[in-house]
C-alpha cells in the first residue's frame, strides 16, 4: 500500500491590506474600529471581535451569534484576512464559503472578493475561481484604493486565469496599464500577452467584440494576425512589424512584449550550420531514422528556410564515444548540435564545464542532474505524460486514485513522476500495483480494487465464528479513478477485469502507451471510455503535415510516427531555442503537444486528450466536452 499524499505547496501573495470605501474615503480597517467602539457602547455585542479566532469553525460560530448581518459579515472578513496573514487560505477559503459569508453587498463585496481571489488563486481552485469569475468584470480592481489597486487587478487577472478565462484577464491588464502609469510596461505587456496567447480562437472571435477601446482592440488585432494559419518565423516577424506600422501609437507598438521583440529578431540568429547526431545502425537504429525522417521533413516543409545558408550534416552515433565526438565536432564550424539519443551520451556531457557548441539532447538526464549552460533536453518523456494525468485526475474531481504500473526502470520513473504531482495538487494515491507481463492480470486488479482484501475478511470472520459465511465480495469504495500505464495488449485484459471486479464505474485515464496510433475497432472495444493523452501527430484530424509526410512515408504511423514528429519538433525547436529560454511563458505548438522550456533548458510537452468511443480513439475538446456534461 502507497502512503497518502497531501498538499504541501502553496503559492505566496503580498500581505492584504483593505480597501478603501468606495464612496467615502475612509479605510475599512477604520470603518471597522469604529463600528466595534459603537458596538461596545451600545452593549449589542457579546463577541469579541478583536480577537483572532483559532479555527475557522470558531469564526463561523461567533459570527453566528451576532443578529446584525453586516457586522458578521465584516467579522468574517477580518478572520479571513487573518488565516489569510498566516498562509493558512485553507481556513480563509471555509470561511469565505460559510453560509454566514453568502451575497455581501456593497464595500463587503468588494473585500470578499479581494480576499477570495487571494486564496483561490493561493489554492489554485478552478472550481472557486469559475464560480467569482462570474462577479468579477474588467475594472473591479479599480473599486480599491490607489495603493491596493495593482495587486488587486494581479489578483483578478489570475483568478480569471484560474478559471480559464483569458481573455477578460487580459482585459484587465490592459485596463492595469491605462489606469497606473506605475506599472513597467515590458512586464505588463508580457502578461497581456501571455493571457491574449492562451485565449481559445472561439473566445477571441466570439467575445472579442465586447472589448471595446483603441488599445484593447490593437491587442485583438495582433492576436488574431500571429494565428493565421502555415505562418512561419519570417512571416511572423514582418506580421509584427507591419503590425506596428498600422499601429504607431499603441503601447505595444511601442514596447512589445518580450517574445514578439524576440520573434523579429530570430530570423537573423538562426543556426545555419547543423549536425544531427542519431544512431542509424544497432538497436535504436529504426528510432535514428524515424527521428532522422521527421526532422528534414520538417526542414523542406519550413518555407522560411533559407535553403542557401541552412547546412544539416548527419552523423551516426552507434558504437561512437560521443563526448569524444562532441569535442570534434565542436573544433568545427557548427552552430548547433541535434543529439545524442542514447541516454548514456547525454550524461557524458552532463559532465562538461562549458559547451562550445549548444546541443539539443533528444533525451533526458536523469532526476536531479544538473545540466551545463548550452545543453537542452527533448524527448518524448513519459514523466510529461504522467504528470498530465495528474492534473487531469484534479481537473475532474478525481483525487483519490488507484494505479496499474509495470515494474522496470521506467515505471520507476512514471511512478514517481506521477506521484509528486499528485502531492502537490493535494491529490492521493491509495495503492499501486507494479506488475510484469507474466502476472497473473486477475490476481492483480483483485488486489487493487481490495477484492482479495474483502474475501480474507469474511474468511476471517469464518474462522472466528466457527460458522459459514455467505460472502459477495465488494470492491474498495473509497477510490474515484484508475490510472492504467499499459501497453494495448495488456490493456484490453485489464479494462474487462475492472467491470469483472466491480469497479467498472471507476473512470480509467493511461497514457499514450494504451493507443497504437491506428484506429482499431474491433480490437479496442475494450477499451471503451479509457481517457489518453497523446500527442497532435496522432489524435489532431486536421494535421496537414501529417497527411502529406505519411502519404509519402506511409510507415510512419504507431510509434514509429511518434518519433517521426519527434524529429520534425527538433527541426522547429532548432530555430527558437533562444525564445523559450529567454521569454518566460513561451510556447511552440508543435508535432509532440505544445513546447515550453524549463528553467534547466528541459522542454516539457503539453499533449491532447482522447476517449476510446466504440473501439475508436475520439479527440477531447473543451466543446466536445461541455457537450457531453450537457448531455449527462
């Protein structure tokens, strides 16, 4: 049995201070001083309300003995704003939800949800931040005083952010921006951005309309530009700069945000002299060529390739010392080295002080090792994937969950992946069972789902009572969802087992492992509402460079088509390398999922979601999926 995990991170905001009232100047803090003098005088009170309560429970209780609503209410407020002081938002959030805390009017709103923001978003609850953003419009920032007034309008963007709606927090900074001339303006701007980028297409062309003003409808219209569809580095360089010339007097005209500065620049920074080093013969040989294919698929596909300066040489590693490798390729004119695969050539330059010449690893260091400035890391990471399930288990209110994981290094590796994010979404892990091919799949969904657990209990029962027992076995009730990490073979014997076992209710979520990338009907009926994440190369029905590179490459499906896009995102990380590692939040919608960088130079991927409907892999999306709850 796997131990219990729990929070045990949480996200720090400057300390509160309280809003002015709205129409008469005066601090809340003083309002409230004053009231508890007049009460105090007028004998109307038996609380005390100077002192901070020790629980949440105790601050409810006490506001429940006070007949005036408001005065509760600004008692609850204040206990809020004390747990909120401590770090402690779990107690703020209680009391913020309390019955007692239900439709605050007036300057009591406008705290409310000033504190209520501060602990959403300290808390990271979607569902919290859904339900204020309902109460939330562009300047409520600007009901407090000048002093609060940005951390206010943070706070309100974030909350937004939360609850996935972009676009009325960027329409929110850009309200920040015209009403504080305090603010930096590069920072701004780069948080506009950020939120204008994570806005869907449908929300910008549905509701863009409703943003009215210069500076909010420039914003749109350089949003909407940079998604045209096919537009490569080049054209979205001079997209920005014709961009501004339709726009000389908007801020962002004047200040862009960091990573459109850095767009219109990168086309004159882009390597041009590149080694692509893969293993072409022994065991990784097919993978080699796959990720071989896909990146010069990618290169003659990219119209902004500048054909006449671009030089790709392409090295074989297999049976090669590739440090010593490295240091003779780094004696020659190169501007970029794509490679090693093999893991064991990654940590051999782990071990270097300087790097020469920048090397985008197709693989990942070990956990905890430290890689030299130069060194980037890319590769289609199990961890990425288990960690997304994660925050999918969360998504849907799935906190405790049990897991089916096969032994080996590996699963190690997702095991651990998976469990750390679990613990810091405040998620649990009730029991994972490690298993090999060989097992026996029955014995080991029975003891997962605690069948064998229930039988030895009426066996024990038995023996104590001297009397048989008429025993139907119960699966474990406490556990809300299955992660399954399985190959399709495996997998289509233990989803039966669960309905077998009476856990068929149980929503079950695997990785891209469970799918073989080529629609099977009839073999995949069992797995039926099994929920995957994978990557755009294979669930996206819109891929055109897929259609074209597999016509041509027409075994470039399954895995071999996952390392293929592999190598095509190689191609493009080759280009913007420099963007993501200098522009914090900085994307690329690529092959394998959308492209971010750690601090540490690692790129992470953000895959798609699946559901198995009738044998048949159906792409999740934030539509298709409002219309499913609808329709339950």
């Amino acid at each position: 049995m796997m131990p219990s995990f729990t929070r045990r991170h949480k996200r720090n905001y400057p300390e509160y201070r309280e809003p002015a009232m709205t129409k008469h100047c005066l601090t809340l803090r003083t309002f409230t001083t004053v009231l508890m003098l007049t009460m105090l005088a007028t004998g109307c009170a038996s609380v005390n309300l100077e002192t901070q309560p020790e629980t949440a429970g105790q601050a409810i209780e006490a506001a429940s003995k006070l007949s005036d609503r408001n005065e509760a209410q600004r008692y609850l407020l204040r206990s809020a704003d004390g747990f909120q002081s401590q770090n402690d938002h779990e107690s703020a959030r209680n009391i913020l939800q309390s019955k007692p805390m239900a439709d605050p009017s007036g300057e009591l709103k406008d705290q409310y949800l000033l504190l209520s923001m501060g602990s959403a978003t300290a808390l990271e609850d979607s569902d919290w931040a859904r339900q204020l953003s309902g109460q939330l419009k562009p300047d409520q920032f600007l009901n407090y005083d000048r002093g609060l007034m940005a951390h206010a309008a943070t706070l309100q963007a974030e909350t937004l952010q939360l609850a996935d709606d972009h676009l009325s927090a960027a329409a929110t900074l850009i309200l920040l921006a015209q009403s504080d001339t305090r603010q930096n303006a590069q920072q701004i701007h780069d948080r506009i951005w950020q939120a204008l980028k994570a806005t869907s297409d449908t929300q910008l062309s549905e509701e863009s309309g409703q943003i009215l003003g210069y500076e909010a409808q420039g914003w749109i219209e350089l949003t909407g530009i940079l998604r045209e569809p096919g537009m490569n580095l080049d054209a979205q360089g001079r997209a920005v700069r014709q961009w501004q010339n339709n726009w000389p007097g908007h801020p962002a005209a004047i200040t862009p945000p960091s990573e459109l500065q850095l767009i219109a620049s990168l086309a004159e920074s882009r390597p041009e002299q590149i080694t692509l080093a893969l293993p072409l013969e022994g065991p990784l040989a097919s993978a080699g060529k796959a990720i071989r294919d896909g990146f010069f698929a990618a290169y003659y596909d990219d119209q902004s390739a500048d054909r006449s300066k671009t030089s790709i040489r392409v090295v074989n590693t297999a049976g090669q010392n590739f440090r010593d490798l490295y240091q003779e390729l780094s004696g020659g004119d190169q501007d970029l080295i794509v490679g090693p695969l093999e893991k064991e050539s990654l940590q051999s330059l782990a071990e270097l002080s300087t790097m020469p010449v920048p090397v985008l690893g197709l693989n990942y260091l070990p956990q905890g090792s430290a890689a030299p400035s130069g060194l980037y890391q890319f590769g289609l990471s199990a961890e990425d994937e288990a960690r997304q399930i994660a925050d999918r288990l969360r998504q849907e209110n799935n906190d405790q969950a049990l897991a089916l994981i096969p032994q080996g290094e590996w699963g190690d590796r997702l095991e651990a992946a998976l469990l750390e994010r679990m613990a810091e979404n405040g998620s649990t892990a009730l029991d994972i069972e490690r298993y090999f091919r060989e097992d026996n799949f029955r014995t080991i969904v029975a003891e997962l789902l605690g069948i064998t657990a229930s039988r030895e209990r009426a066996i024990d029962v038995e023996r104590t009572a001297g009397v048989n027992v008429e025993f139907e076995p119960r699966r474990r009730q406490d556990a809300d969802a299955v992660v399954m990490v399985a190959e399709p073979t495996i997998a289509r014997q233990f989803k039966p087992l669960f309905a077998f076992y009476f856990g068929g209710d149980l929503p079950v979520y695997s990785p891209s492992m469970v799918y073989e990338g080529n629609p099977a009907p009839s073999r995949d009926r069992d797995l039926n509402d099994v929920t995957f994440t994978d990557i755009p190369w294979v669930l996206d029905d819109q891929n055109e460079f897929r259609d074209t590179a597999t016509q041509a490459l027409p075994d470039m499906r399954g895995q071999l088509g996952r390392l293929f896009a592999m190598g095509s995102d190689a191609w493009n990380l080759s280009k913007r390398l420099p963007l993501l590692r200098q522009v914090e939040g900085a994307s690329i919608e690529g092959q394998t999922g959308v492209l971010t960088m750690a601090p540490g130079g690692s790129i992470h991927r953000q895959q798609m979601w699946a559901r198995f409907t009738n044998g048949t892999a159906q792409l999740l999306t934030p539509e298709s999926e409002e219309a499913q709850t609808e329709e339950q």
